[in-house]
C-alpha cells in the first residue's frame, strides 16, 4: 500500500509540474522585441503561443505598456526579456508579475557586455530623456526590484542580439526555460532549438565571409549607437566614427552636428546609416552640407516573424558591405 502511495504522489507531483495550465492549454509565452520572438518560436515552432509586445516597425526606446499588453503579461506562463534596461517600460512590472508565479527570463545572463560611455548614453548631465537606460535611475518614488536596481547595469550596452554568438546563448536561455515551464514538451524545444542554432551558425558564417569580402573597409556614422555588438563580433569597431543621435530619438545640438559634418569633410567618414524605425530628417540635413553616402540599417528588423532576425542580421550586413563596396570603389575611381 505505501508503495502505491509513493508511486501515486509522483504521479500526481509529475502531472502538476508538467501543466502549465489547466490541462490542455498550451504554454503562454510573451517576448518583448522582435528578435526574441523569433528565437523563441523557432523553438515551441506550434507547441506554444507566443505573444511580442514591441510592433514591427517601431523602436523598443520610449514603450508605454498598453492595457492589452498589461493582460497579456499577466495571463503568461513565461515572459522573455533581453534585460540591461530595453525594456525599461516594463519596470515595476515584472518584480510584481513574478511574485504571482511567472517565469521571467532576463537572456543577457551570462552574455560578456560592453560598455556604455555614460556622457553619450545616460544624458543626465543635460537632463535628456529618452533612451533605455538613461531615465531610470534616479526617480525618488520608484520601485526597487532585482529589475531596475542595478546602477552597475546602466553602462552597459543593451544590444546584444546583434553578436550572433550571443543570439545563439540568448537561445539556449530561452530553450532552458521553455523546458522548464513545459517538461511535456521538454524534448521538442531541444529538438527545434538545435535545429535553430545550427542556421544561427550559418547565418553567422555568412557574415564573417561577406565582411571578409571587403578590402577597402571605409568609415561611417551610425544614427544611434546600436551596433557595438556587431561590430565588436566582426572586426568593424575602428570603421565607426561617429553616432547622429547620443541619445535614441533625441537629434544632436548644433554643436555636435556641425561636429559629425566635420568629421564627415575630413574624410573620417564617408557613410551615415540611416534607422528605419527613427526620422532621417536629420541625415538629409547632413548629406546636403556633405554629399556623404547615405545607407540604411535597422538594429531590430522590420517584421515580428520566426525568419526576422535572421533577415535582418543578413540584411544589415548586405547593407554595410554593399555601402563599403559601393563607397570604397568610388574612392579608388577618384570620384
Ligand atoms: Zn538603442
């Protein structure tokens, strides 16, 4: 009798630790941005429902939570964050949503950061507002919680998704939980994980070729600071001469305006990349005192789908190659 009691407790212990709901219900699976939600449904591929709160086309600087997404987070079995403050409009939240029993994975965990320069990215000297880490910090009535209680945190860069090395650790993160909260289907988030991965490493083979390809590297000037990742990964840092907006969303002073138009005249630059997701007034303004060569590269991806991130990684490097090629040989043409 004891052993059939023994027997029946893991029984009854196992079926309560695999039901992420009542039953039958799938896991419910929330992602912040668009390049986690497509590492997370390359992973539950049908096995969850996977719900992303940034819309396609919109940079994940200044979110408000809508009260949709407010119910989304709280109906979620797992919510999925890349952490270091890109989700600074999901502060206060989480700390409370995770004391009701939601999974809350942070995927910068364990990632090698870079650092921010805090003059150009916290702007609290001039009082700015508006990029991720920088509004946080210093608000008497906010709430402390292991999200947003970090100052250490807030020089770090947030933007890690753009090493494909580091995607491919945010992965296996988000497959450890997935398990984790679904042991039924513990084995096909493996399974479609490994599968991922292996394109992941395509992907990022495919990019160290491609920028190998490019002899005459020319210099150029990003429009926010995103891509230190990227170009830390795959050897481009010293090609980086300049940032158009310190602060996402927020435009240069004349100062520092005139300053990029300098660079720009002294041959220290000659690409500004524009951002999709931001207005490219600004650029115009730069190209019709310089002629400079204008490309386009966006840090996040213009789609939410399982192929997004991918895309866009070769998307950006097609860009930047391309605008080297394009620029480097109109150099060697004398033009
Ligand atoms: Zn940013």
């Amino acid at each position: 009798m004891k052993k059939f009691f023994v027997f029946f407790s893991f029984l009854l212990l196992a079926w309560c630790q695999s039901a992420p709901q009542e039953g039958t219900q799938k896991l419910s699976v929330v992602t912040t941005f668009s390049p986690l939600y497509s590492h997370t449904v390359n992973i539950t591929k049908d096995a969850a429902t996977v719900h992303n709160l940034v819309p396609a086309g919109t940079s994940v600087h200044d979110r408000q939570v809508t009260p949709s997404s407010a119910k989304i987070m709280e109906e979620a079995d797992v919510i999925i964050t890349n952490g270091l403050w890109l989700e600074e409009f999901l502060d206060g939240r989480l700390g409370d949503l995770q004391a009701k029993g939601v999974l809350i994975i942070d995927t910068s965990e364990g990632i090698a950061l870079l650092e921010w320069d805090p003059h150009h990215h916290h702007g609290e000297e001039e009082g700015d507002h508006g990029h991720e880490e920088e509004s946080h910090g210093h608000d008497e009535e906010e709430q402390h919680n292991e999200y947003n209680d970090d100052e250490e945190m807030t020089y770090k860069d947030p933007h890690i998704w753009l090493d494909v090395s580091n995607a491919i650790h945010q992965t296996n993160l988000i497959r450890n939980a997935l398990a984790q909260a679904d042991k039924d289907n513990a084995e096909l988030y493996y399974d479609n994980a490994n599968e991922y991965i292996k394109k992941l490493e395509t992907l990022e083979n495919d990019i160290i070729e491609k920028i190998a390809l490019v002899e005459n590297k020319q210099s150029f000037i990003l429009f926010h600071d995103a891509f230190n990742y990227y170009l830390h990964a795959y050897g481009l840092e010293d090609q980086k001469a300049g940032v158009v907006q310190d602060i996402a969303g927020v435009n240069p002073s004349p100062q520092s305006l005139a300053a990029l138009v300098e660079t720009i005249r002294e041959g220290d630059a000659s690409i500004v990349f524009t951002e999709p997701q931001f207005s490219p007034q600004i650029v115009k303004t730069i190209q019709n005192e310089t002629d400079v060569f204008i490309g386009q590269i966006d840090p996040i991806g213009a789609n939410v789908s399982p192929n997004a991130y991918i895309n866009n990684m070769e998307y950006i490097t097609t860009e930047l190659t391309n605008a080297m090629l394009l620029v480097g040989s109109a150099w060697l043409l004398g033009e």
